[in-house]
C-alpha cells in the first residue's frame, strides 16, 4: 500500500468518525433530559443515555441507526470483498502447507471482524423497542473487551 493511499484511508475514517460524532453530539443537544442521572450500562453511550431523556428520541435513535449501519455495513463489505482477492490469491499458491498458513491466518482474523461487527450490529440496529439493557451491557463488553483480547492469539 502506497503512503498515499494509506493517508487517504486515515484522513477518511477521521472525517467519518467526526461526522458521526458530530451527529450524534447534535441530536443529543436537542433532547431533554429528566431528574435521573444515573446512567443503566456499564459506559456512557448512545442508546442508555436516550433512555434518560423526557422528549421523543426517535431522530436520535433514526441517527444512530443510520450511522451504525454505515460504519458496519461498508467496512464489513469492504473486508469481505478484500478477503474475496485474497482466497483468490491464496488458491494460486502452489504449497499445501503455504495454502494452509494463509487459510489459518485468514480465518482467524474473518472470525474477529464477524464478532466485532456481530456484536455491534446486534447491539445498535434493532429496534427501541426491542432494546434490552442487559443485552446491551453484554454485547458492549464484548465488543470493547472481548474481541480486542483476542488480537494477540490472532496476530501472533
């Protein structure tokens, strides 16, 4: 990969995690919020913190599940289309035990993005109505704990 190339996706997912921060901060700004100010999740995000407002949410909660389908559904196609040339890739080597070594490291890491977007997916893009918060605590702690633990036994 190019430094280029390499610059631009940087500046590009900065552009995008400020535009989605600021979108959020936004919508938030225009919500009231009642006497309760405990927070019922294990870290201030987006979907707890709604729950503590007194107007309607429903273009917060529009915002959030526009913005997370985005930020799940590109990477998540990109990395598969990627992964797609790679098998490609993989099959032309010549090896069985190359072939073997490619397939592991590949398989390993597909498995870390399918939980890391799973988890998110399920977390964010349902319904408010089906929103369950210890549902939500769980898959939090997975996405933010769980699957970053696993990076070094992937990468190692």
């Amino acid at each position: 990969m190019s430094p280029k190339v390499c610059s631009i996706l940087m500046l590009g997912s900065y552009l995008v995690s400020f535009l989605d921060a600021t979108a959020h901060t936004g919508c938030m700004l225009k919500l009231t919020f009642c006497d309760a100010n405990t927070i019922n999740h294990y870290l201030c995000d987006i979907l707890p913190l709604l729950q503590l407002s007194c107007t309607s949410t429903y273009v917060n909660e529009l915002v959030v599940f526009i913005v997370v389908g985005m930020n799940i559904i590109v990477p998540t196609v990109t990395i598969f289309v990627s992964y797609g040339f790679i098998l490609s890739s993989i099959l032309h080597i010549s090896s069985t035990e190359g072939r073997s070594k490619a397939f592991s490291t590949c398989s390993s890491h597909i498995i870390a993005v399918s939980l890391f977007f799973g988890s998110g997916a399920f977390m964010y893009l349902k319904p408010s109505s089906a929103v369950s918060m210890d549902e939500g605590k769980i898959s939090s702690v997975f996405f933010t704990k769980t699957v970053p633990l696993m990076n070094p036994f992937i990468y190692s």
